[in-house]
C-alpha cells in the first residue's frame, strides 16, 4: 500500500510540476507573440501548439531513451490527442465567460487540416506494414517506421507552417509591444520547458512503477496519465484566451495533431 500511495504522490507532484511550467509556458508564448505581431490563429496554431506538446515529446523521448519503454510514449500522444481534441474545446465552451466562435479560416483551413494530418497518419503507418514489413508475433501485422517514411508527415508540417507564414505577412497588430524584452520572454520560455522536462520524468516514473506493482503493460500506464497530465499546457492556454475575450479552439485541435507528428518522425533521430 505503501509504494502505490508513494508514486501516487509522484504523479500528483509531476502533475503540478507541468501545470506551473505550462502557465509560464503560456506567458511567454503570448507575450513573444506580441512582440513579433503575430495573429491570434498562428500564436495557437504553431506558437502555443509546439510549446504545449512538449510534454508528449519529452514523454516519447524520456520514456524511450531512458527507461526503454517506447509503448509508454505512443500511449500518452494517443491519450492526449483524444483529450485534446474532444475535452478541451468543451471545457473551454463550458467554462468561458464569452462565447466560444468558429470563423473561416478555423473551419476551412485548421480543421480540413487536423484531418489531412490523421490521413496522412494513418497512411504512413499503412506504407510501413506494407513496404517495411517485419515480423509480428499471433500473426499481427507490424511495420518498421524508416526515416524517409518519417518525412512524410513532417513535409506535411512544414506546409503548413508556409500556409501559417503567408497568413503573418497580411497581418497588422494594434498591439503596444514597446514594454516587452523579447531576451527575457525567451528566457522564460526555455524555463518554462526544462520544467515541464521535470515533471514529465516524474510521471514516467510514476507510471512505470504502477506498471511494476500492478503487473500491467507500459501502455495502460501511459494512456490514464497522459490525458491529463501532459496536455496541461494546452488547457492552460486556452482557458485564458477565452477569459479576455478571445477564445478559439485552434491550439488543441493542432496540439492533437502535433505530437502525433512528432512521434512519427522520431526514426529521424535512430
């Protein structure tokens, strides 16, 4: 009983860990924004999407490179990209003051978007089983995921990225900038992550002891703790837009996306 309140503790303290990084993350995101003019829907498109899948990339990487548990990153991007794309936006709807909208460009850009980035997902996934087959056991078919493969999704990104870009130069902010030290808010923002670095180890280690004690696989100790622990950053963010009156459903709907691109492009790094 003793160990299973012990890394329950863990969990709960990594849990807070992220939530204060995923605040700072948030200032510094919003405040640099500012200072480069950059539209409200590429701050939550790109800007605040990155910093808040950082815990489900530092998930994939601790869990991979220190502890040998790949299983147990895949299981928390998949948590959370359903957390993110079903939870959030309906928290958001329930708990803001002001209400939630949905112009163009969300509709026919960001969200045509998220789609395109599952199919071209799935068929990543579906070009590895079939040209890099490998063996399976029960007869499973599994595929190895190369490198080339990887530059599928992230070409994918860098597209958007573009689209993204195009969007900032037709972009005037009304924005006072003038008080912000952008060397501080980079500062912070690098803080921000190397906590939630902290807390995301702490959570790891959490969730591969309570696989230990309960004798389960590395996934069903990810896939209760990512939903919501490392999307954290992104209610963050998004709970305070809506708060001063400028809500969109943009950054979980491309932090869904994000991670998964992040994870399928880790073969670029083996």
């Amino acid at each position: 009983m003793a160990p299973i309140l012990l890394w329950t503790l863990v969990a709960v303290v990594g849990t807070a860990i992220i939530w204060w990084g995923s605040g700072l993350l948030e200032r510094a995101s919003e405040r640099l924004s500012a200072y480069y003019q950059l539209p409200d829907i590429v701050q939550g498109a790109i800007v605040v999407a990155v910093g808040s899948s950082f815990p489900e990339l530092s998930t994939t990487v601790i869990s991979t490179l220190l502890h040998g548990e790949f299983e147990l990153g895949v299981a928390a991007i998949v948590g959370s990209a359903l957390f993110n794309i079903l939870v959030i936006p309906a928290l958001s709807g329930l708990t803001s003051r002001h209400p939630l909208t949905a112009n163009r460009d969300l509709v026919y850009k960001e969200a045509q978007f998220y789609m395109i980035a599952v199919a071209v997902l799935t068929l990543t996934f579906s070009f590895a089983a079939i040209y890099h087959p490998s063996e399976g056991s029960s007869g499973v078919i599994q595929g190895e995921l190369t490198p080339l493969l990887a530059l599928i999704p992230i070409a994918l990104y860098g597209l958007y990225l573009f689209v993204q870009y195009q969007d900032t130069l037709e972009h005037e902010s009304d924005v006072d900038a003038s008080d912000i030290r952008p060397g501080r808010e980079w500062l912070r923002l690098g803080l921000s992550l190397l906590v939630i670095v902290i807390g995301v180890e702490a959570l790891v280690q959490a969730a591969l002891n309570f696989g230990e004690i309960f004798d389960t696989r590395a996934s069903c100790g990810g896939s209760p703790w990512s939903p919501p622990a490392p999307p954290f950053p992104t209610p963050s963010s998004r709970f305070a837009p809506p708060a001063k009156g400028v809500a969109s459903p943009v950054s979980p709907m491309c932090s869904a996306a994000t991670p998964s691109i992040y994870w399928c492009a880790s073969p670029l790094g083996c």
